[in-house]
C-alpha cells in the first residue's frame, strides 16, 4: 500500500468529518493522462483539502520548509506532505521559479496530476489576485488540459492561513477542463502566455464568486 492510500484511508475520513467538503464537478478531471489543476489559494489547509477530495494523486509544489522541520511537527508534517505528492523546492531567489516550471513539466510529461495556483501565494483578503503566466507555460509546453477549480470557504476556517483550522463546511468545485491546443509552439509568445493565464483566471473566478484584482497578491501583500 503506498503512503498516498495509507493517508487517505487514515487522515481521509477524520478530514471529512472536520471539514464535512462538498466536492463539485469533479467528473470534469480526466481517469487518466496528464491533468493541470488550476485553483485559487486562500488559506494553508487548501492544500490538505485538495489531495484529499481527489481520486487521483495531485503533485504540487511545497516549501522545502514544509518537510525540513526536526521537531515531531516538523516531521508529521513532511511525512503528509510528502506522501501526498508535495514536491519540496527552494522557490527564494532567482531560479525558484525555473524549478518549480520544470517539477512541474516533468510531473506532467510522466502524465499525472499537477495542482497549481496561479496566484503564485495565499491571497492576502480573500480576493483573487493576477494569475502568473507559469500556468500557461506548463499546458503549452506538455499539451496538458486544465482543469480550474476553487476553493470556497476554507479561508473562514482558517482566517489568516495560520493556527489549528476550526471544523465547518467547505466547498470544492472543479470546472470543465480547457484546453489550448490552438497555441501549440507559442510558450515563449508572453501575449499568448498572458491571455491563456487569463482566460484559466477567469473561469477560477467564475467558479469562487470572488472579486478578481488585477495585481499580483505579492505586491498586495507588500504594499
């Protein structure tokens, strides 16, 4: 048994009875085949969520702090993480996003599930923030389709993104999946780029009923 099924049989129905998710649309993600997950980020348990509501594994990119703590926290939580297809990398500096593009491509190319929020970090007050173009690099250079989800309530269970999540509802809705196949070879056209980002935030933003900012959450946040 891998450690992905041990988690979800163990964690899985503690999970659903703390966060109790309505899960909706999820026949949109393909049974098999490369699969891009494209969602908003309001809190840290988002990513405990996502895996668990999910047939199929979804790997994601995690900070490599989220699996070097020494404590029993620390460890706990790099073995979850870990097991459940987080990808620690060193996103600081300037080829932390070089890193993450090509965990990702190399994730989509052995055609499995990557989860990925275009936002690039939590959202600072529940809106949703300009998309980085990193989501449309992975679908124009693999072929992959996306499939946008939202996240809906998570952010009320965990406001702040820190501390133990209190028990509610939460909603996971995925949408039907994209695909721009149209734009095959035109990953370096950043018009391009740009307007495939777009159109995946949109539909995020149509599936969260958030208000959308056309701003990076990074900028917001160091405003």
């Amino acid at each position: 048994m891998s450690r992905f099924v041990l988690i979800k049989a163990v964690l899985g129905p503690v999970m659903r009875l703390m966060f109790r998710p309505r899960v909706e649309g999820a026949e949109h993600i393909p049974g098999d085949g490369p699969v891009i997950l494209a969602g908003n980020h309001l809190t840290f348990i988002d990513s405990m969520i996502l895996p668990l509501v999910c047939d199929r594994q979804v790997f994601f990119i995690g900070k490599d702090e989220y699996v070097t703590g020494k404590s029993l926290k620390g460890r706990l939580m790099a073995w979850f993480f870990t097991g459940v297809g987080m990808i620690p990398v060193d996103r600081d500096g300037g080829r932390g996003g070089v890193a993450a593009l090509m965990t990702g491509r190399r994730v989509l190319e052995e055609g499995k599930v990557f989860g990925i929020y275009p936002e690039g970090t939590r959202s600072p007050d529940g809106r949703l923030y300009r998309g980085r173009t990193g989501i449309a690099r992975l679908t124009l250079m693999t072929g992959a389709p996306v499939v946008p989800f939202a996240m809906i309530g998570t952010d009320k269970l965990q406001p702040g993104g820190a501390g133990m999540p209190r028990p509610g509802r939460v909603t996971v809705r995925f949408g039907e999946a994209m695909e721009f196949s149209r734009y095959e070879g035109m990953d370096r056209d950043r018009y391009v780029l740009r307007a495939v980002t777009d159109s995946v935030m949109t539909e995020v933003m149509r599936l969260s009923g958030q208000e959308y900012v056309d701003m990076y959450a990074t900028k917001a946040k160091a405003a």
